[in-house]
C-alpha cells in the first residue's frame, strides 16, 4: 500500500489542511514534503481554506512583493481566527526563517513560525498548539550564517527529504528531486544563502533510492533541484559524485525517461557535466544559467564571481558541445548603481546569446543582504519599470522569432495533461482517440528542450512521449499536431497511434 493509501485510509482524522505555496520549485517539493507528513498524521487536503482546520503558507523572500502578498493574506484571516479560535495557523519556509518574531508581531493570530531548515517539527507544533489548554506561539527556526560555528549552523538546517506525495506533484509523472540544499555564493541581492543557510550536497545513494521510489510511483521524469545545482559535490565510499555523475546513475533507472536539473551557477558549468548532457539520452537538452547582468561593474557588485567575457567563454562551450541546447536565464533590472549605459549591456547580451526565456526582475532591496548595507538603492520604480518592460519586450521578440523556427519540425514531448495556457481550438482530433471515450482536448507538454508544446489529443495520452510536428508558435508555446508516440508508461520503442 503507498504512503498516500494508508493516510486516506487512517482512522485519526485530524480536520482539513490548505496550503499555499510561493516562490520556486524547492518550494514545491518543500510543500509536497510537509502535506505527506501530515496525510501520515491524518489530515486531508482540501483547496478550499473556508473549510480548513489547519492553514499553512508556504513563503518567499526573494522579492519584498511575494512577502507583502503573504503579509496581505494574513490579515485577511485576521477575523476569521476570532470566530475559529481553534484554527491553526502557520507561516513556513523563507519568510519564517526571515521574519521570525516579527510575523507574530504584525499577525498575531499566526500559531506556529516554522523555517526552512525545521519543516520536520510542523506535525508536532500543530499537536501541541492544538492540545494546549492556554493558547501557545510557537517558533522552529535555524541560525543565522554569523550566529555559530558552520558545522552548528549546518547543522540547524534540517535536510528534509523523507515522504512523499504523489497528489502534490505538478503531475503524476512528474517529480522534484533535491540534490543540494542551502547557498554559499552570497551575491549580494540575495537572501537565500540566510534563509536556505549552508550549502550541503545529499548523498548519492539517497537520492538514487529516493528516484527509484519515485519511479515505482509511476514518475518519468525527475527534476534535480539546488540553488546551485552544478556545484554539487558528495564523496561517498572514497569517491568523489558530480552532477554529471549522478546524471549516470539516474539514468540507468528503467521507467525514468527524463532528466532535468536547476538552477546551474555559471562559473561551475564544466565540461564533465556539458558531455554528460550530450551524451545521456535522458538528459533534457535545456540549461537554465542565470547571467543578472551584462556589465562587468554590475557583476562585481553583485558579487557574482564572474565577468561578462567568462560567460561568453561559457556560452561557447556550450553551444560547441551542444548547438541544440536550449538555454535560459535570469536578470535584474534597476540593481543599485546599473545606469542606461549598463541596462542596454545587459539588452546586448540577451540579443547576443539569444536565450530560450529570461525571468526578468526588477531589484528588490532585501534586508540583511551585502547590497542593502553597502549600496543606495538609486534607481526609481519608474526607471526599474521601464527597464523591465524593454527587457521583456526584446526576449519575447527573440523567442517568438525562435520558436517559429521550429514550425515544420517535429519534436518529443513528454504529454503532461490538459493545457491550462493556450486556448482551446476547434474541431475533434482522432488521435488516441477510442469509441465512447471523450474528444479531444487540447494538452500539453514539453520538448526535450523544455519549451512548452500544446496540441489536441485524448486526455488518456498523459504520461506518454509523443512526437508533435509543429504548426504554429506563440511568444510561449509551439503548437503542434501528433504523429506519433514513441513510450507508453514504461515500454519503449515506436507505437502505433492509437484509433
Ligand atoms: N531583487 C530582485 N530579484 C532578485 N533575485 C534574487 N534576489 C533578488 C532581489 N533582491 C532574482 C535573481 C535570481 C532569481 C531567482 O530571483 O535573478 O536568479
Ligand atoms: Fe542567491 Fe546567488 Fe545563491 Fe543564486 S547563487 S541562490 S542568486 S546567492
């Protein structure tokens, strides 16, 4: 019986859980982990926080809006705890380990604080805060990066990887794997390395276990996940496993079609790993390499660890290794001191690499960080807004122009679900298709180069590779028609379509 079995069937039934989750995908994973713990303790999901018993937010602090959203959220629910006092409430993650007391200062009908480095404690805080006879506050934090030793900071940040939860994933036939936790680049904007902590890589035979799990639980595809992905590094049983390395050993897992990693960290983009990448079948041809900026100056006070020429240079060898590969970024705009001359530096730099996407950021002064001691936050909203809008308006004419380039190819797509972004088009499609089940309905996926394929077809196609020729493109979205498919849920080799 899977995890997820036993606690639907659990005869303790502790109430109803929502929670919501922002920021990135270690987010995800980090709520896909908590709601498996707590089904194991009796609570059932629902998605409707009226009817919930327990609500968690699950929080980002990169950026000051994402906060200001969740500070929003909870005073929203500021009333309803009056009339629910036995509701509890809870604040995870990022902005936990940020705000600590302050957030049972500004919403004092939060129950529990719970960071990044202490997820584990959350079923037992909610059975506390639930069976005490006085109401309690409760708080799980790490320490800060100057309030110990490294090994006792490390140490406080608890690497939390132990169940998990089919029904919390982005889909059934797909998962997030940690590799890493924490950051030890501190650029200078950044608030993760204090909110994620010391950067530390998980063992090998773990996540190998944990992706052998997964793969049982029906998974094709595995997304490795670490602020820093391709800094790993673990030495096990007198060896030393890089990226690359475990890239091999996933890859000889039988049902498991697809491998992706991010975020990588320009500087430790080798060769190792680039060869890796060409040369495993299962490696997704798609690299997401933040570049921030196109001026050296801006780089230095980001203290990035690299100049405009070494991300060229990087660049290169990897389009040398793979001229296919697609790759995208991240940038921010309105950093302190970035003038129009810098801005239009970093303009050139998107029209010379020409990337798949760009997350395009407007700078969000962030307290604790290097930047908010040593810079003025000088450039205005206005100016930061401008920018931002330029910088979007160039990608998306460079990935409009690129993905049109793929009209008449064809392209493999791992079949994901219904598309919940371009709209429906007309007319039924025979594709997969079987008499007395439903039409067609427009689904997507993505191809080996992470672009995002919709195309009309049964809904039963889900969890299979099909071969998409492509029609038409959006700035987003390449739209296709199927050809044919290539697995169905673990057999390989070329299938006939299904009529
Ligand atoms: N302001 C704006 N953007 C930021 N990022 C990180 N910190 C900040 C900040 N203070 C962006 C970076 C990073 C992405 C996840 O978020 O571009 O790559
Ligand atoms: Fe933040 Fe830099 Fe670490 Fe990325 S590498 S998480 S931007 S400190």
């Amino acid at each position: 019986m899977s995890e997820s079995d036993q606690s639907r069937q659990s005869p303790v039934h502790n109430g109803r859980l929502y929670i919501e989750t922002v920021g990135c995908q270690m987010n995800m994973l980090d709520s896909e982990l908590v709601v498996a713990a707590l089904r194991q303790d009796g609570y059932q999901l629902t998605d409707n926080p009226k009817d919930a018993d327990t609500i968690l937010f699950n929080t980002c602090s990169v950026r000051e809006h994402a906060e200001h959203k969740i500070y929003s959220a909870l005073g929203r629910l500021k009333y309803s705890k009056r009339n629910r006092p036995q509701r509890v409430i809870g604040v995870l993650g990022c902005m936990a380990q940020k705000d600590q007391d302050l957030i049972f200062q500004k919403a004092p009908h939060v129950d529990i604080v719970v960071g990044t480095g202490q997820l584990a404690e959350i079923p037992r805080m909610i059975r506390e805060t639930r069976s005490a006879t006085e109401r309690v506050q409760q708080k799980a934090v790490s320490l800060g990066r100057r309030e110990g030793s490294r090994d006792e900071i490390t140490d406080s940040f608890q690497s939390y990887d132990p169940l998990r939860d089919p029904e919390m994933r982005p889909t059934p036939f797909q998962a997030f794997v940690r590799i890493m936790i924490g950051c030890d680049k501190f650029c200078t904007y950044c608030v993760v390395p204090a909110t994620r902590g010391p950067e530390q890589s998980r063992s090998p035979s773990q996540i190998l276990a944990e992706v052998r799990v997964l793969a049982d639980q029906g998974v094709r595809e595995i997304t490795l996940l670490g602020q820093t992905v391709n800094s790993y590094r673990f030495t096990e049983n007198g060896r030393m496993h890089r990226l690359s390395d475990l890239l091999v050993q996933i890859s000889d897992v039988p049902s498991i079609e697809r491998i992706r990693f991010v975020t990588s960290f320009p500087r430790d983009m080798s060769d190792d790993l680039l060869q890796a990448v060409r040369d495993l079948p299962k490696a997704m041809k798609y690299l997401h390499v933040p570049a921030q900026s196109g001026c050296n100056e801006i780089l230095k006070r980001m203290k990035r660890g690299y100049t405009v020429e070494e991300y060229r240079e990087m660049m290169h060898r990897i389009r040398e290794t793979m001229p296919e590969c697609a790759v995208s970024s991240d940038f921010i705009v309105g950093f302190c001191g970035e003038s129009e001359e810098s801005f239009h530096k970093s303009m050139d730099l998107i029209r010379e690499f020409r990337f798949k996407n760009s997350f395009i950021f407007k700078y969000s002064k962030r307290e604790g960080t290097r930047a908010d001691d040593l810079y003025e936050d000088d450039i205005p909203e206005t100016v930061k807004r401008r920018r931002n809008n330029e910088m979007l308006d160039l990608q998306n004419q460079i990935s409009e122009e690129d993905n049109a380039e793929f009209i008449g190819r064809t392209v493999s797509v791992l079949v994901e679900g219904p598309s919940k972004w371009a709209a429906k088009k007309n007319g039924p499609a025979t594709d997969g298709h079987r008499p007395g089940e439903p039409l067609a309905t427009q689904l997507m996926g993505r191809s080996e180069c992470d672009r995002i394929v919709v195309f009309d077809g049964n809904p039963r196609l889900a969890g299979t590779t099909a071969r998409i020729r492509i029609d038409d493109c959006t700035v987003t979205t390449l739209i296709g028609t199927v050809e044919t498919l290539e697995h169905q849920h673990g057999s390989s080799g070329i299938l006939p379509i299904l009529v």
